[in-house]
C-alpha cells in the first residue's frame, strides 16, 4: 500500500509549500503597504497575471502534466529510459522559442496599444508594466521543467521551496530598487516589474542543482520529432486548453472587475492570496504528490491499488480543507485587518478584500478536489475530457460574472469562481466514474459530509466565541484564541466520533 509513501510525500511539498506561501504571504503585506488598493497596482497586478495566465497554461499547467506521465514511463524502462536526458534537452528548447516567441509579439502589441489608448489610463499603465513584466514567464517556464524532472523522480523538496526566491526578489525591490524610482507610483512601481524577473530566474537557479545532480546539463536540441515528443504533444494539444480554464477565468474576472471601482482588482488579488494559501499548501500538494502514482498505477494495471489512493487522496482533501473554509468565512475581516491594514492599505481597503474571500471560500475544497481527479483523467491519458468541461466552465464563469456582479460587485465574480469550481468538481468526477473506474460515491461522499458536519460545528463555536469575547482581547490575541479554539473543537470531535482521524 502507498498511503503511508504519498502522506509522507505530500508532507514534504505541504512543508515547503507552506514556507513559500507565508513568505509568499508577507510579500503581500509589505506591498499592501507600499500600494495598497490603488489604481495603479490595479493595473500592475492585470499585467503581472497575463504571464502569468501563460505560466499555468503552457509552463507548471500543460507541459507538466503532459510531460511527467511521459517522463516516468521512460525512467521505468531501462531501455528508453537512455533517452531522458535527450527529452529534457528538447523539451528545454521548446520552451525557450515558445516563451521568447510569445514575449516578441506581447512587445509589438504593447507598444502598438500604449500609442493609442489614452495615457494614464488603466489599460494604458496594463500595457505599459506588461513589456516589463512578460519576460517573467521565460524563466518560471524553464523553472517548471525543472520541477517537472524532479518530480518523476518523486524529489519534491526544492520545488516546493523554490517559489521563495519569487518571494524573495519582489521584497527585495520593494525596498532596495523601487526608491531608485521617482515618488510617482507609476515609476516606482516598475522597480517592482524588475524585482519579478529576477525572481523567475531565481527559481530556476534554485532547482538547478538537484537537476544537475540527476546528470541533467540542459542543451538545445531541435529534435521535435522525437518519439516522446510526439506523445508529449498529443497529450499537450487538448491538455492546453483544459489547464486554461483556471487562467483564463481569472483574467476574465480582473477585466471585469477592472470595469467596476478602482481597488476592485487588488480586493480580488488580495483575498485570492489568503484563499490560495490553504489550497496551495494541502490541495496542490496533494494533487502533485499522487501524479506519480497514479501514474503508475495505470501503467501496471493496478487499479484497485489506484482506487484506494484516489479515495484516500479525497479524505485527506475534505479533513484539511473543509475546516479553513469556516475559519475564512467567519474570521475574514480579523484576517485581513491582522495581515494588511497599515500604509495605503486603509479601512476600505480592509473591506475591499474580505468581502470577496468569504465568497471564495465557499470553493476552497471543490479545487482542491477538482485538481486530484484531473491528475486522475491525466494519468489514464486523457486530457480530452477536462478540456470538454473546462471550455463549458469558461462560458459559464463569465456569464455568471455579468449576472453576480450587478448583485455584490466584485463579491458576485468571487461567488461565480466558487459556483464553477463545485460544477467543475462534480462533473468530473461523474464523467471519470462512467469513463475510465467505477468509484463508489458512497464512500467519497461519507468522507466529505463527515468532515463538514465536525467543521460545522468548530464553525457554531468560532462565531459563539467571537460575538462573546472579540471585544475582551487585542486582535492578535483573539486570532490566536480563535485558532486554538478551532483546531481543539475540530480534531476534538474527531477523536471522539471517528476510530482513526483520517
């Protein structure tokens, strides 16, 4: 049985993933200071997601997932596996002309638009930052297949650190290289867009080594036609499309929010970060974690073995995240204050970012579950079926967008992204049961209403708490209480009520 082999391995990237998120989350404290909510981080934080979009789309999205089932099918045949270091090389190659390639063009488009639109508009300042921060997305590309290698050979410690050095470089140029820039934010805030590249290139360097150290020396090489090549891009053709979905509905929610008051944008930038946290520490760590297996899994026919994993994957899914959905919720506006309220960013600010994070809440376990049955369809080598559910969830994101945010402004396009995320979630599994294995939803579900009724219930006692006792102590200390309060009540009911925890 692998459960003991993937909870261990999921530690390791939940360990790392936690570090890189609360660096990740302190560089966001420090910039809400220096920018808060201001019109022109509006249109910064738009032109940092455009590569960003990409980076999910043809970098840590589609080429790692079309990349790694490939990868460990030729480490696990000693005959093909002769040929891995000629598949990284061309892999690497392919990256760097589509990345450069795309930046020419992103350049051309930039400089066509800033001579037409009118200047010191939101757009205009999106297409100005965007020349400076879209070579970005050259160095995070080479970053993922960095992590990509590691990972099938199931090393996930330095990938999972390695977002730090993002981290890094943009506090760095917070207060190191932005007051080399005139008062003006506009200026100031290209020190920033410098910062940024620095730290994709940083990330790269980071993983570097632990590749070498494999026998990894990255050379250009221009055999596209190679077998696994091939078998990489029929994988990555569709697979492009379905890992598009998240970037693209997040852009299409900047834009639109971007339409609305100014501060709108960074409120959804803000609370996407206190909302990633806990998913990025539990549900994309598991969901890297079990790929491997999975993999494997299908590859040697063991399927019942693979059932068992993707149920446990679940349950351990449902226990961490289902809790930090209740805890956001209930404790958004002591959160954000706690975390960001000082400089620019001001009380309105406060309420700019915690509206939507209780909305975004809502769909914390739904992605988190959406993104461990995907690994699932990829591990049978189907990307087909996420691209089909993807292009239906984009469509209807935006037209719930339109309707929601006439209702609770930018909270209506949060509310939108959680209602995609559960269909999402929902329709794949039902399609994975009636395509590939037959789960029992029985068990799936036991293991989910289980964790939601003990979270429920830490939920009565948080809001008990609060509305006794929030005025008795400092924030600090009532945060601290609340999470104390919260952690004894939920693992306390599960220690009473169930024999093992998970």
């Amino acid at each position: 049985m692998s459960f003991k082999k993937i909870s261990h391995v999921v530690s390791i990237i939940a360990i790392g993933t936690f570090v890189a998120r609360i660096f990740g989350l302190f560089r966001e404290i420090v910039t809400a200071k220096f920018f808060g909510t201001t019109f022109v981080y509006d249109a910064f934080l738009i032109s940092f997601m455009i590569p960003n979009f990409f980076r999910g789309l043809i970098a840590e999205g589609a080429l790692s997932s079309a990349f790694i089932p490939v990868f460990v099918e030729y480490l696990s045949d000693e005959e093909k596996k002769k040929q891995i270091k000629k598949i990284a090389n061309i892999c690497f190659t392919f990256s760097l002309i589509i990345t450069i390639s795309l930046y020419l063009i992103v350049l051309i488009l930039s400089y066509i638009l800033t001579k037409i639109l009118p200047f010191h508009s939101k757009w205009f300042l999106v297409f100005h930052f965007l020349k400076f921060t879209f070579p970005y997305l050259i160095f995070i590309s080479l970053a993922a297949l960095n992590m990509g290698i590691l990972n099938s050979f199931k090393h996930f410690t330095v990938p999972s650190y390695s977002p730090i050095a993002l981290d890094f470089f943009w506090i760095f140029s917070l207060f190191f290289i932005c007051p080399f820039f005139t008062d003006s934010l506009e200026k100031k805030i290209l020190g920033l867009c410098i910062g940024i590249i620095l730290g994709g290139f940083g990330q790269f360097l980071v993983q570097y080594p632990a590749v070498k150290n494999r026998g990894f020396s990255f050379r250009l090489d221009f055999q596209f036609n190679h077998p696994a090549i091939k078998k990489i891009g029929k994988l990555f053709a569709p697979m492009i499309i379905g890992v598009a979905v998240t970037p693209i509905n997040i852009l299409v929610d900047s834009s639109l929010a971007n339409l609305l008051s100014p501060g709108m944008v960074s409120g959804l930038w803000y609370a996407t970060r206190i909302f990633q946290l806990p998913l990025g520490i539990f549900g994309i760590s598991i969901s890297t974690a079990v790929l491997p297996w999975f993999s494997e899994d299908v590859t040697s026919g063991k399927y019942e073995n693979f059932k068992k994993n993707l149920y446990f994957s679940f349950k351990i899914l449902f226990f961490l995240l289902l809790p930090f959905t209740f805890g956001l919720i209930i404790l958004k506006g002591e959160i954000i204050t706690f975390l960001f309220k000082r400089g620019l960013f001001d009380v309105n600010s406060v309420v700019l970012t915690s509206f939507p994070l209780a909305f975004y809440s809502l769909g914390l376990f739904a992605y988190g579950g959406a993104s461990v049955i995907t690994r699932a369809f990829y591990s049978f080598n189907d990307t087909k079926t996420p691209v089909k559910i993807g292009i239906i969830s984009i469509g209807v994101n935006f037209i719930l967008d339109i309707i929601l945010m006439k209702f609770l402004q930018h909270g209506g396009i949060a509310l939108s992204t959680s209602i995609v995320g559960l269909t999402n979630f929902l329709l794949l599994v039902y399609i994975f049961d009636k395509k590939h294995i037959s789960l029992n939803f029985k068990e799936i579900s036991f293991h989910f209403f289980k964790f939601l009724f003990f979270s429920s219930i830490m939920g009565i006692f948080l809001i008990m708490f609060k509305i006794k006792f929030s005025s008795f102590f400092n924030l600090p200390a009532f945060l601290l209480l609340s999470i104390m309060i919260g952690i004894i009540v939920y693992l306390g009911l599960i220690k009473i009520f169930l024999k093992k925890w998970i």
